[in-house]
C-alpha cells in the first residue's frame, strides 16, 4: 500500500470513528466505555497519521 493510500485509509477511519462517537454519545443512555474505547481507537489513528507526516 503506498504512503497516500495509507493516510486516505486512516483519514476515512479516524471520520468513521468521529461519527460513531458522535451516535454512541447522543443515546438516551451512552455506554461511556464504548465511547472511551472509540476515543482510543481514534487517538491511535490519529497518532499514526502524525507519524507519517513526521
């Protein structure tokens, strides 16, 4: 997989976790370790993006 493929990739994770966050949070009752869990999933997209650009 070639570098620009790979950063597409993590842009449109790191989006489909922002929007699931967002769902998991307005439920009337929000599973808060889910929510967290996204969260880290999230940050971990986001740390590996930050590597590529150095």
């Amino acid at each position: 997989m070639s570098v620009d493929a790979r950063i597409e990739s993590l842009r449109a994770k790191h989006a489909q976790l922002e929007t699931a966050i967002e769902v998991a949070s307005h439920r009337p009752l929000p599973d808060t370790a889910h929510i967290t869990d996204l969260k880290r999933q999230k940050l971990k997209v986001k740390e590996e993006l930050e590597s590529i650009h150095g």
